[in-house]
C-alpha cells in the first residue's frame, strides 16, 4: 500500500495491530520497493499488455477453446459471438496499452465474455502453499453495460500439469478467489488479497469476465492494463523491461510476417531440382516442441524462382524450425535460394506455436 495520508502522532499514543500495518509496516515495504525494486515476483507472462505479436484486434468465435491475441492472454465466448479484443493506447499511470475486451456495438446477446491467463506448472508451483495477492487495473467503457458495473474475478487452480485454458476442464479444478468487482471509466488499480493456494496445486489460472445485458452501444467494455500475482503481497507493479517481456512470450510463440512487402524469411539449399531446405533458428527456445503452421502453404516463393509450396518437418527440438520448400523444377541441387514472401506480401506469415 501507499501512505495517502498524513499521520498525527500524539504523545503517548498506543500504536495498534491495525496502525503498524496502515502506517509503518505496508509503507515500509512501499520504500523498499520503489528505491531498490521489488525482484522479479510478478508470476504471469505480459502482465503490462505490451506484446502484441498475433495482432492487434480479433473478433471472438463461438468455439469453446479461448483464442489468443495479446501474448499470453486468452478469450472466449462460449456459444456467442458479438465480441472483439483490441489494443487501445492506455489511460493508466505507467502503462503504454491496454487490452480491451468490447461487445459489438448492437449485439444483443448476454453470453459472459472471459479473458484468461492459464500459468504453465513450472510458474505455478511457485504459489504453492503460499497466500497470494492479485492486483489488476481495470477500466470501464462509457456505455458498460454489466449490472452494477461488475466484473468477475478468479484465482482458480488446479493439480494436472501444463493443461490448457479454460481451468474449469482441469484437474481438481478449485477457485482460490472468486469474487465481483464494480469498476468505473477512470483506470484504476484494484487488490485481492488472502488468496490461499494449496502445497497441492499444480497450475494456476487468472481470470476476468464480465456479462453483458441490453444491447450494446458503442463503448461496452472492459479494458485491462495490468495484472501482477504473486506470492506474498507487493505494494509496487513491477514492470520488467519490454525485452525480457518479449523473451519470455516467444517462449510460447512467435510468428513471421505479415510484412506486407517483400521481405526474405529465410535462405534454403537446394536438395534437388524441386525442393529446398533451410532450418530457422527461434528466438529463443520455446516450451516445448512446437507446432508449425503457416498463412497458407502457398504464400511464399523462391527467389527467381516460381511459387513455392511449404512445409514444416518436426525436428524434436525447441530451437529450430525445419522448412521444406517445393517448386515445379528450374533449382540447381547445393545452390542456396532466400524464401521470400512475393507470392502474396500481404498476407504470407508463419507461424510458431507452443502455448498451453
């Protein structure tokens, strides 16, 4: 917490429980905070809004899987559609973006719209067995629609390993803090404190939703630009800096193109008259083997070469992506050729997959 008011101290005051923590504990720590730093606590991935590498705006499906935009952070509506995730320049102290979660202007439908941040084991096994705090900063749009103005919050957890999103299909699936927060159109940050994570979890979830009634006007959303759990309580957001943040988001993906202009991927060898071969390296390695797939296979070409047709070829590593190139003929076998993406500049994009 922050000292927001001054403290008259008499003398011969009693100094309570309830004064050491207002006054003199919780500001302590404030100080330490903020002069030498808190460390590195702050448990989810792109907790700032600032990696936005699939995009900026996606229309939510009716799928029950969540769908990812902003790196790490997961939506869905369950059945409905009517949705949009976006990034929006944001209103709050320290924050360059939020990320909006917005009802389509005339949409009627009331089906709950979740945004999620499921944490793989290796995060979550640091709460285990500790009492956590969740800190989020939420704003409103003008024509919000929910009732009362609230959002639902959850801490959820469960004891499987490494299990996709929505926690409600994991393991011994338990909410550590289920509760209703009412928001306003001013940015603000709001604290949950006494969440209790047993020594048996395993994964750990976040999760903010919010149910929409009426039909919607232009601005029925919500729109988040922080979010920090961690062990213990902490008075200060950490921010780390944006390149550990990209880091640690291209450990779950990361993508090529769209450019939209012509641009090289990468330089292939000619095995053949009709194919090619090139290994991308990642940038850094990722979770786990990861999965490859691509705008569509017949995106790109060859240079000076017709259009050609792409494959991904598994390599059990989780540092290289093995590219296989086909054209109708005309390459000179050991004779290199830049993969580029002229066959379609708008659209041709890889892309390289290890969420949850």
């Amino acid at each position: 917490m922050a000292w927001t008011t001054v403290k008259d101290w008499s003398n011969g005051v009693v100094v309570d429980d309830a004064d050491l923590d207002t006054y003199i504990s919780g500001n302590t720590q404030y100080l330490y905070d903020v002069r030498y730093g808190a460390g590195h606590r702050n448990v989810l991935v792109n907790p700032q809004m600032e990696v936005w590498q699939a995009g900026t705006s996606l229309a939510i499906t009716s799928s029950a899987t969540p769908q990812y935009l902003a790196d790490q952070w997961c939506h869905r509506r369950n059945g409905a559609t009517g949705a949009t995730v976006s990034r929006q320049t944001s209103t709050a102290t320290g924050q360059l973006y939020g990320l909006r979660v917005q009802r389509d202007s005339g949409n009627s439908n009331t089906t709950a719209i979740e945004t999620m941040q499921p944490l793989e084991t290796v995060e979550s096994i640091k709460l285990a067995g500790q009492t956590c705090q969740l800190k989020l900063n939420l704003k409103a749009g003008a024509n919000f629609s929910a009732t009362s103005s609230l959002v639902t919050v959850k801490v959820t957890y469960g004891t499987g390993t490494d299990q996709a999103a929505p926690a409600s299909g994991w393991t011994g699936t338990t909410d550590a803090l289920s509760t209703t927060q009412a928001i306003t159109t001013t940015a603000t940050d709001y604290t949950f404190d006494s969440i209790s994570i047993p020594t048996s979890a395993t994964q750990v979830q976040v999760y903010v939703s919010f149910t929409p009634v009426g039909t919607a006007s232009t601005n029925d959303w919500v729109e988040i630009a922080g979010a920090q759990l961690t062990a213990g309580k902490m008075a200060a957001w950490e921010r780390l800096p944006y390149a550990m943040q990209l880091e640690r988001c291209q450990r779950f993906y990361c993508q090529w193109g769209p450019y939209g202009t012509s641009t090289q991927f990468a330089l292939t060898v000619a095995g053949g008259t009709t194919i090619a071969y090139c290994n991308i390296p990642l940038p850094v390695e990722m979770r786990i083997v990861p999965t490859v797939t691509f705008s569509a296979n017949n995106d790109f070409k060859l240079y000076n070469i017709n259009t050609a047709t792409i494959s991904a070829s598994p390599l059990g590593v989780k540092n290289l992506v093995a590219i296989t190139a086909t054209v109708a003929s005309g390459l000179t076998t050991g004779t290199s050729y830049y993969l580029n993406n002229d066959q379609d500049t708008t659209n041709a994009a890889i892309y390289v997959n290890a969420r949850l």
